[in-house]
C-alpha cells in the first residue's frame, strides 16, 4: 500500500502502517545521537553540592537523555526485527527519496542569502514565483496566487507585526524618500 493510497481513520490505522527499511537509518542517526549527549551530561551540566538529586539542574535533562537512549535503543532492536521481513524497496532507494528534501534546505538558504542583497519584498516575490513553479504550478493563476501571498507575508511581517529584517542593498540605489519607505516597510 503507498502512503498516497493510506487512510488514517482510527488509532488502530496508525499502528498498522506499512513500515519502511530505511526506518533504522533514522533510528540509529537518533540512537548515536542520544549516545552523544549522554556522553557530554558529565561536561555540561552543573551539579550543586549538598542538593538532592531531584533538585539538580541537571536532574531533568538526565532523565530525558536517558529516555532517549533507552527508548532509541528499543526502536532500533524492533526496526531490525521488522526488517528482517520486509520486501520491496533496498534502503538506498528510501534514503535517496529523503535526500530530496535536501532541495528545499538549499532554496531556503539562497533565499536568506538573497534577502540582505536583493531585500525583503523582492527576494520574497522572487523566490514565492520560482518555489510554486518548482511545486508544479505552471499557469499564471498558480504563481500570480503565491506571489500575492509572498506580498501579503512582507506586508504582515514588516508593517503589522514591525520584525526588524535589514533593508537590501538595492534599495541603496532607490531615491532617497522612496528608500526609506521601502526600508521601513518593504
């Protein structure tokens, strides 16, 4: 069953999802990573003299790195359990899929490195354009619709709500009154 074909209608839907191979990728990266921060507990945390232990600062943050490792620990062993009948797609596959997503961490980085240059309601406009044709939406309707959301964000984020975002060096090139405006609310 893929997950487009997949209805959730009651809990009992979402234990029986199909599981995937590269499921333990994941666990493991969590599990070595629970692992590291149990590792470093000794090195970040302050202990107080003469405290109790349910007192210590660190008291909580122990209990929650254990319980990762403890609980990374069992999903791991009942991923491998899984897996071990599983058929269909090989890890690499799934893995290549996730890496996918990799894409978008890579728009959304040219875009805050395009925002100081190009400033806020340009490169939003720009990037809300290319971004729905990237999704797929190919007709003027379907860019014209996320430009105007990208408008209504800058609008929202500098005039209503005030964020401090830096004007783009652009806007250096503006005339002087329309400059400020553009800094102050675009």
């Amino acid at each position: 069953m893929s997950d487009e074909q997949f209805e959730v209608h009651d809990a009992r839907d979402i234990i029986a999802r199909p599981h995937r191979r590269a499921e333990i990728v994941y666990g493991i990266a969590s599990f070595a990573f629970a692992i590291f921060l149990l590792s470093q507990i000794g090195n970040e945390l302050v202990w107080k003299a003469g405290t109790p232990f349910t007192k210590q600062p660190g008291f909580w943050p122990v209990i929650a790195i254990s319980g990762m490792v403890i609980f990374g620990a069992f999903e791991i062993v009942s991923t491998i359990r899984r897996n071990r009948r599983l058929e269909g797609e090989p890890i690499a596959g799934e893995l290549l899929r996730w890496l996918k997503a990799v894409e978008y961490l890579i728009w959304f980085m040219a875009y805050v490195i395009a925002v100081p240059q190009a400033g806020y309601l340009p490169a939003t406009i720009v990037f809300a354009a290319a971004l729905a044709w990237r999704a797929g939406y190919r007709n003027a309707k379907g860019v014209l619709a996320a430009v105007g959301v990208g408008i209504l964000t800058v609008v929202i984020f500098k005039s209503i709500l005030q964020v401090k975002i830096p004007g783009g060096a652009v806007y250096e090139l503006l005339p002087r009154g329309i400059r400020g405006f553009m800094i102050q609310y675009f």
